[in-house]
C-alpha cells in the first residue's frame, strides 16, 4: 500500500511540474523565429488571406492553361520595371502610416506626461494661505477662503479633471460621443455636469468649483438634425448627444454650486468636444486658485506653467485630431494597390514557361509578403481604434488613474507633515 502511495504520489508531482516544463512562446524566440513564422493570431494573414489566395487562382489558371499546351508569356523585361516602381510605394506607404502612428504615440504620452505634472503642482502648491495673513473677506466681492477639508475636496475634483481629460479624448478620439461610457464612472468629478446635450447656459450662484445641472424641463421640443454633414471634418460629429437615448433624468448635483448649468437644445450648430470643456473647467480652477491666494508658494511663474501644462494638452490634443482627420488620399491608396496588382499578374506570366507548377507557390508567396506590407500600412495608419494593433489606449488610461487616485488616497498634500522635526533633545 505504502509504494502504490509513493507511486501516486509521484505521479502527481510529476504532473504539477510538466506544465512549468512547458517551453514558452518568449522562451522559443531566443532561439527560433519559428514561433511567431507559424503564428496566426495577431498577424496580417486574416486581412490579406482573400486578395493573396485572388492572385493564387489566377496563377493556377495560367499554370493549367501552360500545361495543356497554351504558350501564355511575357517577356522577362517587364516585371524587373514595375518591381521597382511597386517597392518605392510600398516603402513610402509604410513609412508614412507608422510616422502617424509614432505621431499619435508621442502626442498621447505627451498628454498623460502633462496630466501627471500638473495633478502633482496643484496637489502640492495649492495650499491655504498663511494663518498670519488677514484672510477675512474684507475686501468687496471677495469670497471667505475654504477650510482645509474644502480645499482637499476641491483639490480632488481638480485631479479628477486632470485625469478625465485623456480618457474623453480617448473616446472623442474614436468618435464615442457622450458620457455613457462605463470607464467615465469614477474619474468624472460626481458634481461635474454631464454634457448630454450640446449647449449649456451659466448663471452665477454660490462660490465653489463644483458644478450640478438642471432638468430639463422643456417640452414640445423638434429634435435636431444628426443626419447633416460634418461641416467641421471631426474625427465624428462631436455632438454628445447623438449616440445617447433621449432621456430627461436628473444629473448628479451637489448641494453649493458656483455656477449652475443648463442644457439647451437650441444650440445645435455649437458644440464643443469633451475634452475642451474639461480643459477649460481645469484653467478656471487655476484662475480660482490664483484669485483666492491659493498658489502664492509659487507665485505668477508657477501658475502660469500650470496653464501652460492645460495649454500643451490641448495642443496635443490638435495633434492627435490632425492625424485623426486626414488619412492618407483615397486615389494613392487606390493606385497602390493597381500596381502591386498588375504586378502579381504579370509574374505568372513571366515564370510559368521556365518553373511550371512551381509557379503557383512562388507567385502566392511574393503576393503574400506584398500585401502583407500593404495590409500592415493601412492597418496602423489609424491608431486610435480599436483592433489589436492599435494603440492600447484603454491600458495608458487604466495606468493613469491607477497613479491618480493613489495621489488622491495616500499622498499628503501641501505642506502637510514638513513644518518641522523632532531633533530628540526636547524644548529648549
């Protein structure tokens, strides 16, 4: 009993460890491309297996029809010159989609490097003035300056901003209208107004940042024409409300508001991207700040870097947009792939008479790597979608608001805990 124990026992052992045996796909490269020669998933295969296997049946028909005595050929002269002509297109095609992908690469890290910096300033440098300093609103139209805790909840809010700004560009990027999106549930400020509808009206009311909407009361109302063209060549149209339900639930509200908003469907031919809105939301807390004596540990200096920060996102923001809206021309597209074309033609017809059968394999394998090029080119011109070669933009984001809210959660702010140090020998 005791060795058929010992027996099961190692048998189970042995099993446990065979999988850690189990050579890895990372592993195999260091030795062998092989593993990525026979990989299907994440290849081109999928988008160039019906234009390669095209060029394969008109290559079988020139090799049958050379086999029942049809002398079908070219002369050898022709290929040599389209052969050059196809491989600096090619070149060029696929130099100029990875220089947009690079392009929108570099802007997007542009954009989480401003966020991280300026969440850390007004993390940091925002801060209550010193209590030596006569804070009483004596002067006129000026507000009573906030307690701490007002200040910290303020400052979140501003974070949030921060980090809800590549997350609404993600999306307005990939032309994903509105606020329904399940990613914008805790990185919204809860108090930030949804921008539902195109539009909104401001009235002044109590002092804070914070903002809370209004229902909609309106009724009888026409709905608006989505069905016009983009006059301003958006990655979308970039009304919020066109991908939306109609609804007229109340939004979130909080209790002190410093301007309330008012959604109003008249205001169909004016429209803003989310991102410019949330752009400037986080220039008027810094103005807030400024106003209320809330940056002077670092002066005019520190809060104009801080604008320059929201300015530099913007810009970024132009520059993803201008990759975003212009493709490459339909007509070079179109003549790439007449050449590269007539060229897969033409080769059957010029090594049929000296290879015969073997015709077949070598056309399909020259047809495969040229519109693999081709495919690879088209496929990553356009990186913010959302096909595996794109850019993971879910992945940046996630990383971000993982690095945020630990700002938010464990980091102390301002001057908290540096006034001073115990030395260990007691008052003096």
């Amino acid at each position: 009993m005791s060795d058929i124990g010992t027996k099961g026992s190692a048998k189970r052992t042995l099993t446990s460890v065979l999988p850690s045996l189990r050579p890895k796909r990372k592993h195999l490269r260091k030795y062998s491309w092989l593993p990525d020669v026979f990989r299907i998933k994440g290849s081109i295969i999928s988008r160039i297996f019906w234009p390669v296997t095209t060029n394969t049946l008109f290559a079988t028909i020139i090799a049958y029809a050379w086999h029942n005595g049809y002398r079908i050929m070219l002369t050898n002269s022709v290929v040599p010159l389209l052969s050059v002509v196809v491989g600096l297109i090619l070149v060029f095609r696929n130099g100029s989609s990875y220089d947009r992908f690079w392009e929108g690469r570099k802007c997007f890290a542009t954009v989480i490097s401003n966020v991280r910096n300026l969440s850390r300033q007004i993390w940091v440098n925002v801060a209550l003035p010193p209590s030596d300093q006569d804070d009483t609103p004596s002067k006129k139209g000026k507000a009573p300056v906030p307690t701490a805790s007002q200040l910290h909840r303020i400052k979140s809010e501003a974070l949030h901003l921060c980090l809800a700004f590549p997350f609404a560009l993600k999306h307005y990027l990939r032309g994903e209208d509105g606020l329904s999106w399940s990613d914008y549930h805790d990185v919204l400020p809860k108090n930030f107004a949804r921008f539902d509808e195109v539009g909104y009206q401001k009235s002044k009311s109590d002092l804070t940042t914070s903002y809370h909407t209004i229902s909609n009361k309106s009724s009888g109302r026409s709905s608006p024409d989505l069905g016009r063209g983009d006059a301003t060549k958006r990655v979308r149209p970039k009304r919020s409300k066109q991908n939306l339900p109609s609804q007229s639930t109340p939004l979130l509200s909080d209790a002190v508001t410093h301007r309330t908003v008012e959604f109003r469907p008249f205001a169909d031919d004016n429209s803003l991207p989310l991102p410019l809105i949330i752009a400037h939301e986080i220039s008027r807390l810094l103005f807030y700040f400024r106003r209320e004596g809330l940056l002077e540990t670092v002066g005019p200096a520190g809060t104009n870097a801080m604008n320059a920060l929201v300015q530099s996102m913007v810009d970024n923001m132009t520059a993803m947009e201008r990759v975003a809206n212009t493709p490459i021309p339909i007509s070079y597209g179109i003549h790439l792939k007449q050449c590269v074309t007539l060229y897969l033609f033409a080769l059957p017809l010029t090594l049929v008479n000296d290879l015969g059968w073997m015709t077949i394999p070598i056309v399909t394998v020259v047809a495969f790597t040229f519109m693999g090029i081709e495919g690879i080119a088209d496929e990553i011109e356009m990186p913010f979608g959302n096909d595996p070669s794109d850019l993971p933009l879910d992945r940046y984001c996630h990383d971000l608001k993982e690095e945020i809210l630990y700002i938010i959660e464990r980091l102390p702010d301002s001057g908290e805990g540096i006034y001073g140090y115990d030395d260990g020998e007691g008052d003096d």
